[in-house]
DNA sequence: CGACCATTTGATATGGATCAAGCGATGTGG
DNA sequence: CCACATCGCTTGATCCATATCAAATGGTCG
C-alpha cells in the first residue's frame, strides 16, 4: 500500500475558494450541518489532513475511514490524541491553529467545511451554536476519561480500547481494527511489545481471539468490562 | 488545624434560590459575569464545594485560596484533575452533573452563581456566550497538555508542575504550594515517595531549593524549562 | 521466491511502586 | 514547660510492571 496519497495532499489541503456553500436546510437537525454545507473529499491511507500549528480554516467530519489525530513529542516520541471513525467531527479548535496533526489512518471520505462560514451559521442559528459548543464540551469529556485512563495498567488500557472500539465499529462482538499496534501504543503511552503482549494475554485467559492481528473477537465481554472497571 | 469547615458545608451548598441577582453591567468584561452576578462565599479547608454526580447547578470562581477536583477511582486511587487559583472559573460542566468532586485545599472565598442565570444572560448577550464556550475550550487545552504530561518521566511531570504553579501564584521565584504531596501525587498519578524524591533530586542538582516542605525556590528556570520539554 | 514490514515472543534493564523506618513540625494534656 | 502523640514528609530497601534490546515468525506484494 501507498504512502503517496492517491492525488496530491496539497490539492485536497486548500478546497476553492469558491466552494458553493449550499444553506442550511431549517428542517435538518444541527449534527448534519457539516455535511449539508460542506465538501466531500477523498484522502488516500496515510496523507496528512492538516498539521499542527497550521491554521485551522477547516472543520471536518469522517463519512468513512479512520482518523488519526497526533502530536509528535521534542523527544521524538508521538502521542496518538484520538482516533476517527464515520459520523465523528474533528479539526475543531478554539485557537487560530491545530495542536494536533491529523492523517488518514485508511483511505478515508471526509466532509470539510470552512470554520468562517460555520461560524457565520451559527451566528444566527442558534440551535448550530450550541452544537458547536456541546462538540466542543463532548470532546472535553473524551479527554478526561482518556486522561483518567493513562493513569492505569496496560491491562486495562487496552480492555478499556477494545470495549471503545467495539462500541463504534463493531459487528457482533468482533472488532476490525483500522490502526498498527504502534497506533494503539502511541494513543496509550505504551510499546507496542507491551500492546501486543497484553493482547496475547487476554488471549491466553479466553478473553479475546485474535483471529488476525487486526481483527478481534471479543469472548468475555464482562471480563473486559471488569478489567475496565 | 480544623478538617470541619467554619460552618456546617451543607449551608453553603444551596444558595438560597431568592439570592439577589444584579443584571450584568453592559460596560464590564464579560469575564467579570460571575463575580458580578454571584455570591461570594467563605469554604474552610477541606470542606466540599461540590460532590461528583450531584447536579451542576452552579459556576463557581475562586476569589481567594485554593481548591481540587478530583475522582476517586473504583479502586480507591484519587485522581486530581485540577488545581483552581485566584481567577480561575470552575465547576462548568455541560453534561447535568458534575463529573468530579470540588474541595477547598485552603479557606476560601468564592464567587457563586447559578448556571440558569448565566445561561439565561448567554442567551441575550452573545459575547457572554462566547466566553463561556471559551471557558470550555480552555479547560480542553489544558486537559489535552495534561494528558501529554502523564506520559511522561517523574522528572519531567514534577518539573512542569513548579513552572505551572510559579506561573500562576509565585513571588520572584518562590512558589508557596497549598497543597500536600498526596495531592501533587495524585495530580500526577504518582506516589508521594516519588514527589518527594523527585523534589530531593531536584534540589541535589540545585535545580530549586526546598526551603521548607510547602516554600520552593526555583533556581534554576531554565533547566526547569528543558525538563519540561 | 524473496524482500519487506508488522507482529509476536524472549531476555534483561529500569523507573517508579511498595513496604518500612526515621525525622521534624505542630499540637495536646499533664 | 515538657513529654508525647500525630501528621506530613523524607529516605532506604526491595519488588514489579513496563521499557528496551534482540530475534523469530508471518503476512503481503513485487
């Protein structure tokens, strides 16, 4: 598989200026926003959406594809802030520029809106603005329980992952896994070594199957749970 | 000292609903909504603001002293998420509850207002609104930046703890801590050994100096600053 | 088939936790 | 005013979970 985007990232980086911006439908609920006023756009497995510190012009809502948004620490190292499955929006920032990278972890399908006119929307919708408001809101939650995560064993880290992704990808009790184990390791603050051995653990225990190292069957979904805790 | 508040906590819980609410000045800052709208009231050390899952009724702004919020976890560990400082607005949640519990570290002063009332003058005044969000926005920055330090080395998590609270509450280079080394451990998710040697290490490589337990002298910013990284 | 990359597994090292003891400041009762 | 208990903190010894270093395995693509 490519690195190289399918087409040439920059191209996808800067949609026209003349984007026809269609209004927004009153009778639409406010979640649909993004994709009503804005542009869908390919990104091919592994290009860069946008980077850190660039201006964040752009809002954007994963239609199919996994996300990975990310910060590479001074000391080399990266830490994974969040992965993206269809339906969630990301790229939202309260300051002028993105503190975190964002690349498509598989070819992926996102709608991009301009900031400025969402803005503009929401200036007089006032359903939209508190939409914005409760993304942002929401997203402080996912940081404190990921927060509260990084405090616990590896063990529970990645029950607590699998649960998660379960929950949004899953079909009956088996999970397609999008990302690497370095994914899964940089997100936790992990090796993969680690990952991959508490994976082979929970295995061990009837747990889980790792049917191929990136699909899982989760057996004992109350064990998980109670790894979880 | 007394772990009892001044006066049994449970009055200062429940302002009275008739509390006086002054219309916010249109010449003020908006940042200034609280005090100007709320109630100051005194907490005594240790005494509880708020509990976890009780309903977020209220908004609250430390006028003077210091306060936690914490979880305590299913197995008994207590997770610190924040230190609140003069200035510093807490207790917003967007959910119906709080999803952490509030203390006074020390006697405290802190303005009070009820979240309808504000919500209430958001609604009409749009630059209100916009700090509040802002508000919410801040809390998920500085969220995000603490999630990046729990994957870090002691060394590094100690060293941005002096250069944050010498930001926030230091004389020339001399932070007065308020807190004990459980909740500087707990902040972390460290071990009050681990702060302690931390500290001890520091000051070997004459980094700060421990003047006494709760006094410390940073000697060195920028060797401070390069642990930080 | 052979090269490459992701993953697993094994051996060893290490940072921080745990268990334990000592120390200094503060407060209390005699 | 002193003897002593208490509490917060420091320091030491040992343990353990995860990192690090190393090698083997397996899947994918040319």
């Amino acid at each position: 598989m490519q690195i190289q985007p399918a087409v040439p990232a920059a191209s996808f980086r800067k949609p026209a200026a003349q984007m026809p911006m269609r209004p927004l439908p009153r009778s639409r609920p406010a979640g649909d926003v993004i994709e009503l006023m804005g542009t869908v756009m390919p990104f091919a497995r592994n290009s860069e959406i946008y980077g850190e510190n660039e201006p964040a012009e752009y809002l954007y809502k994963v239609m199919s594809g996994t996300v990975r948004t990310y910060k590479v620490l001074v000391d080399g190292r990266r830490q994974i802030g969040a992965f993206h499955v269809p339906g969630d929006v990301f790229g939202f920032e309260t300051g002028q520029e993105h503190t975190f990278s964002a690349e498509a972890i598989t070819d992926c399908r996102i709608a991009v809106i301009k900031r400025t006119a969402l803005m503009a929307v929401a200036s007089r919708d006032n359903e939209v603005a508190r939409y914005m408001w409760a993304l942002t809101a929401r997203e402080l939650q996912r940081v404190q329980a990921h927060m509260l995560l990084l405090i616990k064993s590896a063990q529970e880290r990645v029950a607590t992952f699998l649960l998660e992704m379960a929950e949004r990808v899953s079909a009956q009790g088996t999970v397609e896994l999008a990302m690497s184990r370095q994914d899964i390791a940089d997100y936790f603050g992990l090796t993969i070594e680690t990952v991959s051995r508490t994976l082979s653990q929970l295995e061990k225990t009837a747990t889980i199957e790792v049917s191929s190292s990136r699909r899982i069957v989760l057996r004992d979904h109350s064990a998980l749970t109670r790894l979880n805790s």
